[in-house]
C-alpha cells in the first residue's frame, strides 16, 4: 500500500518543471500542496489533509536530480561547434510503397553539392524530410505523386555537435528543450543521430534560440 510520500512523489516528477521549480524555491508549497490533493487522494483511495501533504512535500529530497543536473551542467560545457543552417524547408509523407523510391532521388540530388542540407527521419506511418529550399521543386516534382501531410517553409536549424559521452547520460534532451520550452520557442523537427541533435525552428526564432543555447554552454 502506497504511502502519502509515495504518492506525493509520484504526482510531482510526472511533472519535471514542477519539481525543478520546487527544488529551485520558486513555488508556494502550501499552494502546490493543494492542487496536488486530489491527485495524491486518488492514488491513496481516501481522502488526505493538506498538511500532510505540505510535509510531504518538504520531505522530498532532490539529491538525484542536483546529482543529474550536476553532471549535466558539466556536460554541456564540452559540447561542441554549433552549426546553423537557413532557407530550410520541411515535408510530411505518408509512407507508401513506392515514397522510398523518391527519398532515394532527392538524396542523389542532395549529393550534387555540399551546399544542399537534407535530413530524412522515417516514422511507422509517415516520413519526415528537411530540405534546404533551393531543392524545393525538386521535392514537388519527385514526390507529386505521393500523398503529403504537412508542409512548412521558412526554417532554419541548429545541430549541435554532442561529446561522445552522451550516450551515458540521461537528461541531456530535456536540459536542452527545456530552455527552449520555457522561452516559448515551438520546435518544427527535433532530428538526432549518435553524436549530433539538429533543431528546427522557424526563422524568426533561430536567432533567440541561439542565444539560449549559447549562454547554456558558457554557464
């Protein structure tokens, strides 16, 4: 049977930036105390008083996250270049049988110059290409006879270069869209590989969103 910590600790880390919030002093937690109840009452299948849960709360040790963010901290004072790219534009595909067909043309087009910037991220039911605009006719007639989602012009992306250490650390994707969410930067794509994370943003955007990730890695 659960108990009260349990459940509150359970109800608050559903939320990070509650629990940052928390660890950071910038919440009342008599407040928090009580829109969590009926939450932590649900869990516990009876009712709670708000002291008890007030207590809990104070109760909550945040030893593994500073422990996280530590690390992290520290991990984002080794990355590396970042390198920003313009003129970007983004496609949506159903995938069909014959959509691989056409990806494979528009990368044999993309390899005439390194100038051209693509990305190509396949899901179970659709297919994502990042495209520098300049081969933006090529993607309408290579890919007329498929069937297109969405479509989004006027990007610009940032990929950051990550030490190879990242495979061994956890959080380093929230650290980083975090920043951007709390500034109210929507994302268009999120593209990884092994050592690398791409953002795509609008153009109006890219410059804050580089500043952000900036003044992150000099802290």
């Amino acid at each position: 049977m659960k108990t009260i910590q349990e459940a509150v600790e359970r109800t608050i880390r559903k939320t990070p930036f509650i629990e940052e919030a928390l660890n950071e002093k910038l919440i009342n937690v008599s407040s928090l105390a009580r829109i969590i109840l009926p939450d932590v009452s649900k869990l516990l299948q009876k009712e709670v008083k708000v002291g008890a849960v007030m207590m809990a709360i104070n109760r909550l040790s945040p030893a593994s996250e500073l422990r996280i963010r530590k690390n992290i901290r520290k991990f984002t004072l080794a990355l590396g270049d970042f390198i920003v790219r313009s003129d970007l534009s983004d496609y949506t595909f159903k995938n069909t049988n014959s959509l691989l067909k056409q990806i494979a043309r528009i990368l044999n087009k993309a390899a005439e110059s390194n100038d051209y910037f693509i990305t190509v991220s396949q899901g179970i039911f659709e297919t994502n290409i990042v495209i520098s605009e300049s081969l933006q006719s090529y993607v309408e007639e290579f890919f007329k006879e498929e069937r297109m989602i969405n479509s989004v012009q006027n990007l610009a992306s940032i990929t950051i270069k990550l030490p190879k250490e990242n495979l061994e650390q956890s959080g380093i994707y929230y650290f980083i869209l975090k920043q951007l969410a709390w500034a109210d930067i929507p994302l268009q794509e999120v593209i990884s590989t092994t050592n690398e994370m791409t953002i795509v943003v609008k153009e109006e955007d890219i410059n804050q969103t580089f500043a952000i990730l900036m003044d992150m890695k000099s802290k």
